[in-house]
C-alpha cells in the first residue's frame, strides 16, 4: 500500500530525509519514531504529496507520488501536526467543506456518519472555536477519514492531550487498523507506537531500525530471565555452563540470565539450578522497554540531528 | 469545478463571519459613494463643462474601489489560512493549484464588482435625482467601458499582486504591507487621469485597459506559477 524506495529531500544544503527505503502493507499500523528534525514530518509531507522529495520515488495505493500525485491525494486522509479549523465556522461546516473537496458524492450523510463515529453528532452546530483541544484532535481524525481513505497518515494524533483523551485517540486509532486501513503513525510517544504498531520504523535522517518492537527489543538485547533465589549463591556464575545461555550477573538474589528462546530454554535452565543445588523462588522473563531500545537506537546511530 | 464552488461558498460563509472585514467591505464603499454624492450635490448649479470635471472626478472613485475592497479579501483569504493552521489539510486535497488560486481570486473579486456596480447604479440614481436628468457626458461608451471593463480589470490587477505578495512573503504581517504598497501603481494612471481634467475619453480607457489586461496576463502566469503548494506551505511561518 505504500512503499519508498531511497527517498529523499532537502531543503538548500540541509539533508531531511536521506535514502529511505520502507513498505507498509495492506491493515498494518507503521510507526514512525524518531527525535525532533529526524524527517518524520517531511516523509508524511513526500506520501500525501505536499512536498516533492529531491530525489527517490514513493507509491501509495499504488500510485507515483511524483507523476499521479492527484490520485494519491484522493486516496489518502492525513492529520496534519498542527490540526487548524475554520474557527468561525461549524463543526459540520468545516467537515462538510472538506467531503466536497475530497469529492464525497452524498457528503450529508458522510459527514454525519464519521461525526457520529468520532462522537461529534451533538456538537455539530457550535463552532469549533468553543471546542477542546481533545475535541478538535478528534473533529482533525474525522476529517482525515471523511471521504473513507484506505490510507491514513497520523502525524502526532495524541500530541497535546490529556490521558483520557489520548486514550480514546489510541482505541480509536486500533479500530481503524481493523478495518483493513494502512496508517502511517508517527508519534514521541514510544508506548503509543508499541501499543498500535506491528512494526515501527526509527528514523533520524535516515532509517536507523525497521522491525517489529518485539524483534527490536530482542535484536539490540536479547531476552533476558532473572531467577530469585532463596539464598545469594555467587557460585553459580562460574557453574552455570549451558549452550543457550550468555551473560549472567547476580545481585543479591536475584540471577540475571541472558538466554536465546525463553519459552524454550527456561525449563533446561531451572532443571540445571536444581541440579547445581540452588532453591528458586520464581522465574520471571525481564522485558526491555522500548524507550530503552530506542535509547539505544539514537545512542548508537550517526545521523544529523 | 464543484471543489472551485465549494472553496467559494467557504470563504464567503468565514468572510462574513469576519465583522471587521465587513466593516472593512462596506465602509469604503459608503465613503466613496459620499465623495461621488457629494460631486454631484456641487455639480447642480454649474456651467455643463465644469459640471463634466465633477462627474469625473466622481468616476474615479468607483474606479479606486474594485482595487482596494479585492486586495484586503484577497490577502485574508491566504494569511486567514495560515493562521488558523488550515493550509496544510487545504493543501492535502485534490484542490489542484489552479483551483485554489482561481477560488482565491473569485472570493475576492465579484464583492469588490458587485459592490462598486451597486454603488455606480446608486450614483446614477443620485444624478437623476439631484441634477433632473443624467448629462450626456456620463452614460458614454468611455464611462461603461470605466465601469465594466477597467473596474473588473483593476480589481483582477489588485488581486493578482494580493496573492503573489501572499504567497512569497513569509509573515502574514509583511503580506498586508507589502500587498497594500503593491495597489498604489494601479492608482498613478488614475490620478494622473484625473489631473488632467478632461472629460473621460475612449483613448484613455481604451489605453489603460489595454495595458492593464497585458499587465495581468504577465502577472497571472507569474502568481500561478510561483503559487505553488510546496513553496506556501515551507516558506509560511
């Protein structure tokens, strides 16, 4: 449904995006991370043809930015960073304006469909000046999905909000994913993209990871277990020789093992403990946030910014 | 075109939402249309040929409106934009560059007609009341032409450099600045005609028009070519 392929664009001499080459398929929530000035926005701008890259190509739906890009601006609804409305105008007005831009045939009931989907039906007659932030984040959805795009780009839908807005963004957002919807998210928000993503491209400049969080997670850390034990047994640093099995540290105690599979290894793992005399408590798999991975990620790559 | 008629039925329904653009559309025409009322009040008691001088002089007035009411609309309809964060979803729809400018441009001109026409008719009303009948020296082919061929095209003039101005300067400020500077040549030819103080002529007109309707051919290719979606949305902050 979309696809780049070494996408790029500058601005003068300053590099935005450089060489990005990724694809999202039919129904999948990509995520888009990456610091502030990693080329986000400017990637989203290139898909829904605001910007023509410098040079690359992108597809969406099936059609060349460069050469269709009317095409493409039919099939996709985007929400932009920073969401504006025609303040003096209704709720209903502003969306109505947008059906009969996109060429919506009947936009009447189009409008009342999605405001009725968004919860907006009973605010349709006040203008959006005396509306809330929340709500305006959730009128911007609505007009993205108008005219019932199959693909959806998100730039930052929950920036701004309060938890109970953002979370009703964020269910809202999974519920468009299964209608077979393609998004493009890009988001600060790491538990957000964990949360929706099946995969999440990290950006900075250039594409630094593309997996899903899982894979990345594991990929730059492995998967850890850590044992408790009934009693410290700093011994068994020394004594723990099994094939699947990495590092391991003890503090106090609790022993900390790096393992390939732990569904596979842990019962070969406790089995060896117990043979080597040490009483166990409990076992848990220790999980790495994706901040941490992402941490990692713009630790270790040398894009600018 | 629906998306051409939807972007106009929009702009007017948030222009007249807007009280001070209103105000702004309806005061200038009150104060010319008191200028124009005001020649002919002193035109009643004079010899014909003075009496020419004052109704031209009038003319011109209606001549300075289709400029200055298009050039405020026109530079709001791109800055209101800006400022209210909608140029990006704007831009993001299938409205082609085209579509925008020539909507832009419609919202901005048939007012500024439309109201100098109304006032022109009004005008004549006021002569035939005031002065018993309308003299011969006004309803002539220079004065229709005035009317309905330099009126459109000064205010198609004034709106063309409105948008371009809009859409190369980066702040909304310097575009209302720059875009009331941009009218005041359209103004010369009009001061210089009426110094002269001569009865409105076809050579004049038909001078002006002809060089106005080049002057927007020129500019027109200019506005649509660097009015593009790419350089409004980067260069505007």
């Amino acid at each position: 449904m979309i696809r780049t392929e070494k996408l790029t664009r500058t601005f003068g001499s300053r590099i935005a995006v450089e060489g990005l080459t990724l694809e999202a398929q039919e129904g999948e929530i990509l995520g888009l991370l990456g610091p502030n000035g990693a080329g986000k926005t400017t990637t989203v701008r290139m898909l829904a043809c605001l910007l023509a890259p410098s040079s690359g190509e992108a597809w969406v739906g099936g059609h060349s930015v460069l050469r269709e890009p009317q095409r493409v601006r039919r099939l996709v609804g985007i929400l932009t960073e920073s969401p504006g409305f025609y303040k003096r105008l209704t709720v209903e007005r502003n969306l109505r304006f947008f059906a009969e831009l996109y060429g919506v045939k009947e936009p009447g009931p189009a409008v009342q469909r999605t405001l009725e989907r968004l919860g907006l039906w009973d605010r349709r007659k006040e203008p959006v000046a005396t509306l809330s932030k929340g709500l305006r984040q959730r009128l911007a959805i609505a007009r993205a999905l108008v005219h019932d795009p199959k693909i959806l780009f998100l730039d930052e839908p929950t920036a701004g909000l309060d938890p109970e807005s953002a979370r009703s963004v964020r269910d809202f957002i999974g519920e468009l994913a299964s209608d077979r919807r393609t998004i493009l998210l890009c988001t600060h928000n790491l538990a957000e993209a964990e949360e929706l993503c099946k995969r999440i491209a990290v950006l900075r400049t250039r594409l630094v990871a593309l997996d899903t969080p899982a894979a990345l997670k594991s990929r730059l850390f492995g998967t850890r277990v850590a044992v408790d034990l009934a009693q410290p047994r700093p011994d068994l640093l020394a004594s723990l020789h099994l094939p699947f099995v990495g590092e391991v540290s003890l503090d106090g105690h609790t022993l900390t093992v790096a393992v390939d599979d732990p569904e596979r290894d842990n019962p070969k793992l406790v089995r060896r403990l117990v043979e080597l005399g040490a009483e166990i408590r409990y076992v848990q798999r220790l999980e790495r946030t994706l901040e941490e991975v992402y941490l990692e990620l713009m630790g270790g790559s040398d894009g600018a910014p | 075109m629906e998306r051409l008629r939807a972007l106009v039925r929009k702009e007017w329904e948030e222009l007249f939402k807007i009280k001070m653009v209103i105000y702004g559309s309806v005061f200038l025409p009150l104060l010319m249309g008191g200028f124009a009322g005001f020649m002919v009040w002193t035109a009643r008691d004079v010899p014909p040929e003075a009496q020419a001088t004052l109704l031209n002089t009038a003319l011109m007035y209606f001549l300075i409106l289709p400029v200055m009411i298009p050039s405020t609309l026109a530079v709001y309809s791109i800055v209101g934009e800006k400022e209210q964060g909608t140029l990006e979803p704007l831009l993001a729809t299938p409205l082609s560059d085209w579509e925008l400018f020539l909507g832009k441009a419609v919202v901005a001109v048939v007012p500024a007609l439309a109201l100098t026409w109304a006032l022109f008719g009004v005008f004549l009303a006021a002569v035939q009341v005031m002065l018993g009948q309308i003299p011969s020296t006004v309803l002539t082919l220079p004065w229709l032409l005035s009317m309905f061929l330099l009126a459109p095209l000064l205010s198609l003039f004034a709106v063309l450099v409105s948008m371009l101005v809009s859409s190369r300067t980066s702040d909304p400020r310097a575009a209302y600045q720059f875009s009331g500077l941009a009218v005041v040549p359209t103004l010369i030819p009009l001061i210089v005609y009426s110094a002269r103080f001569t009865a409105v002529n076809l050579f004049f007109v038909v001078g002006e028009g002809g060089g106005l309707i080049l002057l927007n051919a020129v500019l027109l290719y200019i506005a649509v070519r660097v009015f593009q979606r790419e350089q409004v949305l980067t260069r505007w902050k």
